[in-house]
C-alpha cells in the first residue's frame, strides 16, 4: 500500500502508528517510491539529539530541481507551474509552465556559474515576489550553490547583517517592487547594505519598476541581457541528500538572527509529503498561498513542496489591500483557486472590512483553507470558515517552524474532523510531547505545557549557520533528548493539541500561569474590536499583572473607554475567569508588527513596564510608527 496519500482518518492512525513504530522503513518507503535519486542512501537515520547531530539518508544523491522540475517534463511540460498574478490587477497574469520553468531555471543557473558561483557558495536573493525570486531559488539549487532568501522588506541593515553572517559572494536583486500603490527602491537599499558588505562580488538585477538606479561599474549586472545569452540546458549538479540547501534567518527572542540551515533529500521528501497531504492537492488543483518567498512558508510551500509534487502553485506580488480589501477574493474568483493558505493577520485585517468584498466574487473553487503562523483566535476562524469557506471547506490551521521545514501539527482536511483554535494532530512521523517546567513528560489528555518533540523528521533544521553551540543552546538543551520548540500548547481530552504561543508570553498571574492567546480571544470577542495584545507588567502583589494594548476595529468612534473597559473584562472573566482581567488596558490605533505579521511582544512588554530606554531595533517592524503612538499614551 502507499501511504503517500492519506484519504481518512482511520488510515491516518494506521500510517501514523507505522510511521512511529518503524520511522526508518517509513521513510525509506516513501522516499524510495516518490522521488527521484541518482543514488539511493546507506542509511535511513542517525541521530543523536545530544550532540546534536541529524542525519537523513545518509549517502544518497540527488538534485531537488530533477525532482521539482525535470522528472515533471514528459507529462506536464505544458501545465502551468508558476502562475504569476502581478501587483497590479490590470497587468496580465503569467502562467509560466513546466517546460518554460525548466529552461529559465538552467538560464539562469548558467548565469550564476559564468559568474562565478560555484557548488557550496552563498547567494543571497533580495527579491520581491515576481516569477525570478522562485526562479532564482531553483537556479542556486540546481548548481548547489546555497540560497539565503532575505525578505525584500528588510531594511539595508538587516538585510548587511544577513550577508555578511554566512558570507554571500552575490546579492540577486530587482531594480524596484510595486507594493500596492507604492514603489519601494530595493537597489538602493541594497547599494546602502553593500557599504558594509565586502565579500559581495557581484549583483545581479533584475528589472521590475523601470526605475533609475545606479549601477556600480564591475560590480552590477542587469540579469536580463546574461539570461538572454544563456543556454537553457544545465546539467544539474548532484548533490549529497546532508548538503546544505538553503539558509533562512530566523530572529530570537534575543542575539543576532540565527541562520537555520535546510539540508536536501530529508527537506524535500518532508516537505512534498505535507504538502500533497495537509492540502490534499489533487492533479490540476490550483494552489495558493499568500506568504513572501522571504519566509520558510514561502520556501515549503510556494517554492519547494508544490513543484515536488507537479503542482500549480500561485505567486501573488501584491498586497490584500490593492486596489481594494477584495483583491485576494478576486483573485480566488480568477484563478480558480482550491487551496488557499494565509495566515491570521491577514484573516483579521480582512475581517475588519465588509463581507460584501467577499461575496462579489465567486469562491466556490475553494476546498482547503490553511492558516499559519501564529494562533488563529476563534472569532477570526469562524469569521473565516463562515464566509470564505462558506462552512464547506475545512480550515487547517497548521503549526510549524522555520527549524521544523515543514508543517508538523495539522488536521488534514476532509480527514481529521476540525476544532476551531486546535492545530489538532500531529502529522505522520512527528512524535510531540509536552513537558512540565521541571522536565518531567505530561502523560495523559486534558494536560498544558511546553511543546518538545521527542524524534527525528527529515526536515528539521540541522544547524545554525556558524554557530552550532548556539543551536545545541536553542534547542536541545532546555529538555533532555528532546527538540524545544519555545511554544506552549495544550493536548485537549481527544490527544488534539492548541498551541497556546511563545512560552516567553506565558504570564505567571499571583502564581497562575496564563497564556495570552485565550484571554485575547475572548477579548476579540467583543463587537467593536479588532486586534488586541496582552502582555505582562511588574505588579506588587500579584509578582506580574496584565496590560492590554487594544485596536477598535472603528477608532474614530466616540464610545465611552471606561464602559468599553468594564465589557472587556466582563468578557474575560466570563470567558476564563476574573483571574485573568486586566489591570490596564490602553487603546491602540494599531499593534507593533514584524514583517511577517506577528505582534512585537518585546516592545509592548516595555512599553508596558515603563521601561523604554532601549526598545531594541524597531527597524525591521512593518509599522513602526505605532511605536512612538502607543508610548505617549501608555498608562
Ligand atoms: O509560535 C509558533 C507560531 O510561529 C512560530 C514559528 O514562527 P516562524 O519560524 O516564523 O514560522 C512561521 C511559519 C511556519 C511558532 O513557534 N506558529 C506558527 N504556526 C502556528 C503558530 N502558532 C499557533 N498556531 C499555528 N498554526
């Protein structure tokens, strides 16, 4: 039998229970029929999580473009790979196919040799979402150079700090990016982050905006007129399945971003098994998910998981506001598209506005709706089950991480039956566990703690680029034998896990321990709100006490603060309990983002504890002008 497609739920507990019993025979078994390897492995697995040292396959060679692109050639060389939808929804959409895929690929990886990147070396890609940053992505791979993906979003001093960290001879870049009705000068940001930066040889740019831009002489190079010179066959440089595929930074609660490496073979059969699963691609299925190529979601599942599988995956450059709220709608309604994957920020920005954005369009192609990145409140997984899903397509609200590779907590859609807020089951291989703050395992259901993981997957991160005391530190060290996660989570009376957040947002009230996540979901409960963010302050009794920084979805409204406070916390504690009310709570006109949409806790919690001296960088936040905004009016 293959355990490639999992179709119910009483087949998922039969491959689980294999895929536990027998991790290496599973895997050898799915790796072997589903995959195309020039050499197949001496071993499965060796591991010792002490070291810590991870080893998938060991001994096998491959190259994951052969398996994303080539292998795909004889029966769908004409079906779209890559559908481009543009920034601006006048400018026509590019279905770029499998055929047309595989020659800019090997273009474009010839150009990176000619100029001078060899297997091993760092390339870092500045890109914005247009069809040559997954391109770019693939070409790197295709001659074993390792990509390191900067969001083209980052400032020049986040983006110097990342080059110089794992030493990238060459920066790929774009003249500009569209974002919406604005322009964003990318060269200039990289000419500024160069400055510092002496290893870059050279940059390649690609032309998006048609702006001017200075190009340094011997340095820069439009990409354009080297593609057009360049062969579309490239032999495909046959790599060892541990060789290092790409590195994405990841920040920490404190320190330098810490550079997660992805390895070959164990990355790409993970991430290609979750992705045909928790989606439940089927053959000509059209697939979209909203993240930046700059985040390990984009990786996984824009990039790496649905090309392995021979899927149509969407590539959005624009932004959910542009020209309007509905854009995503329409672009469901154009393209037909039956797995939609977002993450809740975008869910709850969406939910602020009407609902008649969403039913101008037509949004019955839609069977699986994902959401990703942080804990989905229950009043924005309603609202998006209610009137996306129309109550018909299963959410899947998948946990995982950038040192995970791939989703590892998920219900499968049309196959483990949904809990609003539950990530629910662990996917096939993953062994989670909770832990108690004294070490000990928590047996059992109905139980709360931190989330480890007790064994091996083939996607987890393998280091940290330079520093691998660091990652022994990060996570193998808070548990023994065990891969920390820094979530908390709850295991519910059916074994269905919630991920509750951070630990570090764990907030220990006059001896209770109180996550953030359900009290904010009872807040967002409450008609006139928006977004909130709990965090704790310095308390004299109470050892900490609660602050609520809250957005109301009409901040213009002239409603009585005080009233709109006694609500709040009636609705906490007839939601969780009056241990959990606030002490404080300051109305927002917006939360202190990251790039990616999470909420920087960091700078509430000081803000908080009237301890502002030193907010740390604010220069990566998306909005960083709430900052100043929410300090002259903290309580
Ligand atoms: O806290 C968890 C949260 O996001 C963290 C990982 O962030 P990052 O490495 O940026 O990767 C995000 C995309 C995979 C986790 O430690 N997180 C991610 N997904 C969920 C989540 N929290 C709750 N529910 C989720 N579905």
């Amino acid at each position: 039998m293959s355990n490639y497609h999992i179709k119910h739920l009483e087949e998922y507990y039969q491959v689980y229970r294999k895929s536990i019993r027998d991790p290496e025979n599973f895997w050898e078994e799915i790796a072997g029929e589903h995959f195309l390897w020039r050499k197949k492995w001496d071993k499965v697995l060796d591991w010792d999580f002490k070291k810590p040292e991870i080893k998938w396959f060991e001994g096998a060679q491959l190259n994951i473009t052969e398996n994303c692109i080539d292998r795909h050639l004889t029966t769908k060389s004409d079906q779209t790979a890559i559908l481009f939808e543009p920034n601006d929804p006048n400018e026509e959409a590019e279905h770029i196919t499998y055929g047309q895929l595989h020659k800019r690929v090997n273009q474009f990886a010839n150009v990176l040799k000619e100029q001078g990147v060899k297997r091993g070396d760092r390339v870092c890609i500045y890109v914005p979402m247009i069809p040559e940053l997954a391109i770019s992505l693939l070409a790197c791979a295709r001659i074993g150079a390792i990509h390191s993906v900067v969001f083209a979003g980052f400032s020049s001093k986040a983006l110097a700090t990342r080059i110089n960290d794992s030493d990238c001879k060459m920066v790929i870049t774009a003249d500009g990016s569209y974002r919406g009705s604005k322009t964003i000068d990318l060269k200039g940001i990289v000419d500024e982050a160069l400055k510092s930066c002496k290893g870059v040889q050279t940059v390649l740019v690609a032309k998006r905006i048609n702006s001017e831009i200075t190009m340094k002489a011997g340095r820069d190079k439009w990409l354009q007129p080297l593609l057009d010179k360049a062969s579309y066959k490239c032999k495909a440089e046959i790599m060892n399945a541990e060789d290092p595929l790409f590195i994405l930074y990841t920040s920490g609660s404190t320190g330098k971003p810490k550079g997660m490496v992805h390895t070959t073979g164990g990355y790409m059969v993970y991430t290609a098994y979750t992705f045909k699963n928790a989606f439940q691609y089927k053959e000509n299925d059209v697939y979209w998910c909203t993240a930046d190529i700059g985040w390990i979601t984009g990786h996984s599942y824009i990039v790496y998981g649905p090309l392995a599988n021979g899927a149509t995956t969407v590539l959005f450059e624009g932004v959910p506001s542009y020209p309007d709220f509905g854009r995503f709608w329409d672009i469901v309604d154009k393209h037909k598209v039956n797995q939609f994957y977002t993450a809740p920020t975008a869910i709850r920005a969406l939910a602020k506005q009407g609902v008649e954005l969403i039913q101008k369009y037509d949004l019955s192609s839609l069977k699986v709706l994902g959401s990703v990145g942080e804990p989905i409140n229950e009043e924005a997984w309603h609202w998006y089950n209610d009137n996306v899903g129309k109550s018909k397509s299963p959410i899947i609200d998948s946990w995982w991480q950038t040192e995970t590779g791939g989703i590892m907590i998920t219900p499968i859609p049309y196959v483990t039956p949904t809990k609003p807020t539950y990530a629910t089951l662990p996917f096939i291989g993953i062994q989670p566990c909770l832990m108690d703050e004294e070490g000990k395992q928590l047996k059992g259901n109905q139980v709360d703690g931190r989330l480890c993981i007790k064994f091996p997957w083939p996607s987890i991160a393998r280091t940290i680029w330079g520093n691998h005391q660091r990652y022994k530190e990060t996570y193998f060290s808070a548990y023994d034998n065990m891969y920390f996660t820094g979530d908390g989570a709850l295991r519910d009376e059916v074994g269905y896990y919630r991920i509750t957040g951070r630990v570090d947002d764990v907030i220990i009230v006059s001896g209770h321990n109180l996550g953030t996540a359900p009290i904010e979901d009872a807040i967002n409960e409450h008609p006139a709100i928006s977004e909130s963010a709990i965090v704790g302050f310095p308390h004299d009794i109470k050892g900490s006490a609660l602050y609520g920084y809250i957005t109301l979805k009409d901040a213009g409204e002239s409603r009585n603060h005080e009233n709109l406070r006694k609500e709040i916390n009636q609705l906490i504690s007839d939601r969780i309990g009056p241990i959990s009310k606030l002490d404080k709570i300051q109305f927002t006109t917006g939360l202190p983002k990251t790039r990616s949409g999470k909420i920087m806790r960091r700078i509430l919690r000081k803000i908080a504890s009237k301890d502002t001296s030193n907010l740390g960088d604010t220069s990566t936040l998306l909005n960083p002008e709430c900052v100043q905004d929410i300090m002259d009016n903290a309580l």
